[in-house]
C-alpha cells in the first residue's frame, strides 16, 4: 500500500509526542494546507452559542482533548487538572475543581496534581477522567465533588466508558481496565499488548449491550464481555507489514461506532470496514489509512484518509459514494454526524459542515487559530469544539 508524502509528515508529528500540535503547518511541511475558498456561499445557516475555555486544553500532551455533554451540562478538562462544567445552553461555568492547590491567585502543581488526557466521560451523576500519569478519577457531576481516585498501569489518553455499575478505560500499554463506578476498585482486565512502535493516541471504547469494543495498537478491534474482561471475537482493521517497525504500523485509534449491530471503525494503513457487533463477522470493507476514524448518519459512513481527504461510504453495501478533497492536507479531526451533515474542525481552527449527501463544503465557522485536533461533539442541533489551547465553541443549526 502507498502513501503520500504529506501521510509521513502526519506519522512523524504523531509519533512525536509533544511537538504534536507545534509542528502543524509550519513552512517545513512537505505539503502545505489547501487554501480555503475566499469566495464561500454557504448553504447551511450556522449560528455562534458562545464560547469559552478550559485552561490550556491538551496543551503539549500529544493528545486531542474532547468534552462531553449530558442533562444540558458540557464537561471539560486540561492538562493542568482542571475539570469544569459549564451550562451547555449559554457556557456559564458551573464548577470548577482542580488536581492542585491553590497559592494566591495561581494554580500550583504539587505531588499529587493530576495532569488530564483522557475524557471526560459522564453518564447520571458520575464525570470520570484518565491522566498522563495512569490515574483515573471519578467527580460527582452535580458540583465536582470527588468519588474515587484510582491508578491504572499506563497513561490514559482516550476517554473511559460508563455502562451502569462499571467504567471501562483504556490505557496505553495495551490494557482495559474494568472498575467499580462506585468506589473505582478493579473487576477485571484485559490485555491486548502493544507492538514496539505505535502511533499517538488510542481509541476510546465504546459499549453496547453486554460488551465493550475497542480498537488497539496491533490493528485489532476486540469486543469484551462487560461481566468478566473476556474476549468474545476479534478482528483485524490494520493492515500494516514490510520490513521496518513503521511499515508495520497498524493502529486503531480513530473513532469506532457501534449502531445496532454494526459496528463501523477504520485503520491506520488498513481499511474502513463494517463488522457485525454481535460476532465481528465483515459486512464489507474498503481501502483507507486513517488514524481519525469514521462517523455515521443516515445511509453514509464517512472517514477522513491520512491525508485529509473526507469519505463516504454506502451503509449497506460499502460503495464509495463521494470524495472531499478541497480540505487535503488540513490536518482534519475525527469526523462527527451533524444532522444531515459531517462536521470536522481543522489545523487553522476552521469547523467545516459538509452535505452528506454528496460532499459538498455547506459550512464553515472559525474557533480561533489553534489547531482543532478532538472530534467535535454533537448533542442535538448544538456542536461543541475544544481547540488544543482549551478554547471552547458551541455552535446550532439556525432556525
């Protein structure tokens, strides 16, 4: 399988770690970002909520930082340990609690400050969060009042998952984790591994029914059973081979949807393929390389390629039915299901709507200009966008 050059500028920033958002458009960049149309008729009316921020986003962590919305409320997180809640209607900040102490007006990091990568999560009145430094908290989501702090053996850089009675988190060492949503102690675990070299990032997981599906480093998709950590199928999405540990890189780290019992996930130098929840069996697969994953509305499954380019696929039968290349080399977010659109946010903090009937660019708003590297989040008509600096955006569809 062949790439582009501008696909191994993407693995050097991603396996780069920190300079992960630094390097992004600089002059060096073998391909630079295409220009945006200056001449643009949009065709869907989007209107600005408000925006705001928390702390510094993911700051130089190498990891996209997500909120997360339940009950009108939006959760947010920072590398600096802040959480806050904000009011997801007009972003009044609700609660703020933060993994330090205070000295004057700063924050001061101290031994036990917590420094955020993963989540939020929330479900009821639980919020939880994975840190760099293997630890996983636990916050009453009413007023952020502290349940539990837990530690597992690797960072977490992908939010959890909450089902009832348990939280599930990814660490990066290849492991999941199944803990108490009551006091955090740990049911089980189950170990996948890691190949010696890996992209930046992990996929989240995501549950359905009794089992939990993740993606992991060696290009595999892995449905567990919630009751116990055992594996009920695996399947590979990964293609990656040749004779060097980056010729071999094959991790899923994008975003996995589960609807039914179709599960939908894509590759890095791999596929985008639909599996059968319940058994993994392939409905269908296609060639892509893509480390953002796919979204799903309607008929159409979407994915962003490792060059930028945006997908659709037939549901049923896999068929291509469009490309968008007119933002290739713009370092798009995962995508995300707006409607009857697909929304990503790209490296010059530009939110983009396109049709997903047919690809064409409908919208477009701009956060800042910080890269926007999370997957947006949609709750309703409302889209919330977190940029790497911790700005947040909150935008509708107009009436």
């Amino acid at each position: 399988m062949k790439f582009s050059t501008v696909a191994v500028v993407v693995l050097a920033v991603l396996l780069g770690g920190c300079n992960w958002f630094r390097g992004i458009g600089k002059k060096d960049n073998v391909e630079p970002p295409t220009p945006l149309a200056e001449q643009f008729a949009p065709s869907l009316s989007i209107q600005r909520v408000w925006n705001g921020n928390v702390g510094d986003g993911p700051g130089q962590s190498g990891v996209p930082m997500v909120p997360a919305v339940a009950d009108g409320r939006l959760y947010a997180a920072d590398i600096d340990g802040n959480l806050s809640a904000y009011d997801a209607a007009t972003g009044k900040r609700l609660w703020n609690v933060h993994s330090g102490k205070r000295s004057g007006m700063y924050w001061r990091r101290t031994d036990t400050s917590v420094r955020w990568s993963g989540g939020p999560s929330v479900a009821g009145d639980l919020v939880v969060v994975g840190g760099l430094d293997g630890q996983v908290a636990a916050y009453s989501a009413a007023d952020g009042a502290e349940r539990w702090v837990v530690d597992v053996s690797s960072e977490v850089i992908a939010p959890p998952a909450i089902s009832g009675d348990l939280v599930v988190v990814r660490s990066n060492d290849g492991r999941l984790y199944g803990l108490s949503a009551a006091d955090g102690s740990r049911r089980w675990v189950f170990d996948q591994g890691v190949p010696p070299l890996s992209l930046r990032g992990n996929s989240t997981p995501r549950i359905a029914g009794s089992m939990v599906y993740s993606g992991f480093d060696n290009g595999k998709i892995v449905a567990v059973n919630l009751a116990d950590g055992t594996q009920s199928w695996v399947q590979t999405v990964g293609l990656g081979e040749g004779r060097t540990e980056v010729d071999r890189l094959a991790d899923v780290d994008g975003e996995l949807v589960v609807d039914g019992n179709e599960l939908f996930a894509a590759g890095y130098r791999g596929i985008v393929t639909a599996l059968y929840a319940d058994s993994g069996r392939t409905a269908w697969q296609r060639d892509l390389s893509s480390y953002a994953g796919v979204a799903v509305t309607n008929n159409v499954v979407a994915a962003v390629d490792a060059d930028g380019n945006v997908w659709a696929f037939d549901r049923q039968s896999g068929a291509n039915l469009w490309k968008q290349d007119q933002l290739k080399y713009r370092w798009l977010s995962a995508p995300a299901a707006h409607g009857g659109a697909i929304v990503v946010g790209d490296l010059e903090g530009w939110v983009h709507w396109l049709s997903a009937d047919d690809g064409k660019l409908i919208a477009r708003e701009r956060l800042g200009k910080k890269p926007i590297v999370g997957k947006p989040v949609v709750d309703g008509d409302t889209v919330y966008v977190e940029d790497s600096e911790g700005r947040l955006g909150a935008w509708r569809t107009a009436q």
